[in-house]
C-alpha cells in the first residue's frame, strides 16, 4: 500500500499547490522517462527498496497527437567471486528486458491525459554459478530463459510543465518462457541438461512512477 500512496501523493501535489500549465499540451514531442519509484520512496523513507516496481527502468515515447509509439526497457549484468575454504566461487548474472508497442491517448483536465494501448515484449536472462571445488573439480551450474509476450496496457500522464511529466499505468502481460538448466556435477561424472516451458500471466496495478522529460 505504501507504493499507492506515494505515487497518489505525489499526483495530487500540483492541486494542492495550484501548478497548473497554462500552455496548451503538444504532443507531437519526444518523451524520455525514468523509473524514479525507488528514490522517491527512499527519500520520503517508504521502504523504496521493497516497493514492487514494474521490471522496466527506462521508457522512450513518439508521440503524436491522439497516441505515441512506446518503448521501454531494462538490462543489467553483475559478478562475484570469492576463496572460501573448499575453493573459489564465480557468480554471474545478466539481464535483457524490451518492450515496444502503441498507446492512444485522451486529454482530461487539469493537464491530465489517459492512455490505453498493448505492448509486445521480450527478455533474456542468464545466471552462472561455477565452483571450483579442489576435492570435485569444478561444479558449474548455467541457467538461460527466454521470454516473449505481450498484453494491454492502460495508465495517466500529469504534464506539469511543457517539458515535465509524471505517469504510471497498469497492465496485463502473457509470457511464454523457455528456460535451459544445465548443471555439471564434477568428480567426472556426465553433466546434467533439463530444457522446460512455462507461460505466465502477470497482471500488475499502477505501482511504478516515472519522470518523463520532453522535447
């Protein structure tokens, strides 16, 4: 609940204060956004780090002037590795995540607008873990999935300036997921390979905000 509340307050702050754009909205412009629900929560001390936030960071929008075409995405890569006592440890990870699709908007009041459209999706993850055991040999294990999907979307944009916005939105995605696990057990023993399937239904309310900057 602390999610909504934050994104809720942070809606209602220009009616409080009276901001209200004089200018008239153009939106034949260039929209770059940015997942800030995390700081934002941090700085309000919301427990920002807990806050279920949508999987993608980065937005870029073409808007027009009833919809724009939408983009999002998000990627990531971290190591580790360390000796403990039986060996040397390796933890990698990597992450590719992109969505692209088309929205139509409405214009509301008060510089609100309303959109509603459908994304189509894809994600690559990978994870490897590697143990070099001085008993064993060495004892890796490699985790791969692909995802790709899709789903309706609907959210509200706030303009607070001519180059200032705020918006979250909800959405409903389906993913079909093909994940590799592959596993070798050292002391000469064959490695072990398992390939499965999945589909995942994530609907997901209106819990991210993003700054959007446009041009």
């Amino acid at each position: 609940m602390q999610n909504q509340f934050l994104i809720s307050f942070l809606l209602i702050i220009p009616f409080l204060l009276g901001a209200q754009s004089d200018d008239k909205v153009d939106n034949r412009k260039t929209e770059i956004g940015l997942n800030v629900t995390n700081t934002l929560a941090g700085f309000f001390n919301a427990g920002g780090d807990a806050l279920p936030t949508d999987r993608y960071l980065f937005s870029l929008k073409f808007s027009k002037p009833k919809g724009a075409v939408r983009f999002g995405m998000n990627f990531g890569t971290r190591s580790n590795n360390e000796f403990v006592t039986t060996g040397r440890r390796d933890v990698a990870e990597h992450k590719a995540l992109f969505r692209g699709g088309y929205e139509w908007r409405k214009d509301i009041d008060y510089g609100f607008v309303a959109y509603y459209g459908f994304d189509v999706l894809g994600e690559w993850e990978f994870e490897r873990n590697s143990f070099d055991n001085f008993n064993l040999g060495n004892i890796t294990s490699r985790k791969t999935s692909f995802g790709f999907g899709g789903g309706p979307i609907l959210g509200i944009q706030y303009r607070l300036s001519k180059h200032i916005a705020f918006s979250t939105e909800a959405a409903v995605y389906g993913v079909y997921q093909v994940i590799d696990d592959y596993q070798e057990l050292g002391n000469g023993l064959p490695p072990e390979e398992d390939t499965s399937t999945s589909i995942l239904l994530s609907p997901s309310i209106p819990s991210s905000l993003y700054l959007i900057m446009i041009f």
